[in-house]
C-alpha cells in the first residue's frame, strides 16, 4: 500500500506542477490544508474517494489515470517495451515515431 500511496502522490505532484500550480492553490482548489496535501503527495498520507474525484476534475482526466503509474517505470523496462511496439509497429509507424524520436534528440 505505501508504494501506491507513494505513486499516487508523485502523480498528483507532477500533474499540479505541469499544470504551474503550487501546492497552496490546488489545496484552496480541495478544500483541504498545503500541510495535508503535501502529505498526501510525500505519500504520508492517503485521501478520500471524494477528493480524487475532486482531482480528476480539476486536471480533466479519468480517475484511472490518477493510478496510471507505467510511465515511471525504469529505462531499461521502457525500452523493451517501446521495442516491442516498434517490433509490432507498421512501416507508417516506425518512421513516424523515428521523425518523433530524431526531433526530439536532435
């Protein structure tokens, strides 16, 4: 439980900062205290369902990907898994994501 606690939280960071929020404003946006919300994204603490439903609609995105965590994973998981999307990919698909891959390295 602690990790997804932990996992939970660093989303709900990432998002607020992506979002330019600090942690005051999206707590006002809550209802609750910065103490508590930080807690929450430290993993410390957990929230109620009503909260996350809360923060589903503040950021717009589903309650599930509030639990989405694949994106964290570590760069060696990552790159079998972008490798196995290319193995699978169509032609149109793998230059696609080369143009993709060369902007963004380049």
């Amino acid at each position: 439980m602690d990790s997804i606690k932990k996992s939970f939280g660093a989303r709900i960071k990432e998002m607020r900062e992506k979002r330019g929020l600090n942690q005051e404003q999206l707590a006002e946006l809550l209802n609750m205290e910065s103490r508590h919300l930080s807690r929450i994204e430290t993993g410390k603490s957990f929230t109620t369902l009503e909260n996350i439903e809360k923060i589903a609609e503040i950021f717009k995105v589903d309650i599930s990907f509030l639990f989405s965590f694949s994106h964290k994973k570590d760069k060696n998981e990552l790159i079998k898994e972008i490798d196995f999307f290319l193995q699978n990919a169509t032609q149109k698909q793998v230059e696609l994501a080369y143009k993709i891959l060369f902007d963004i390295f380049n």
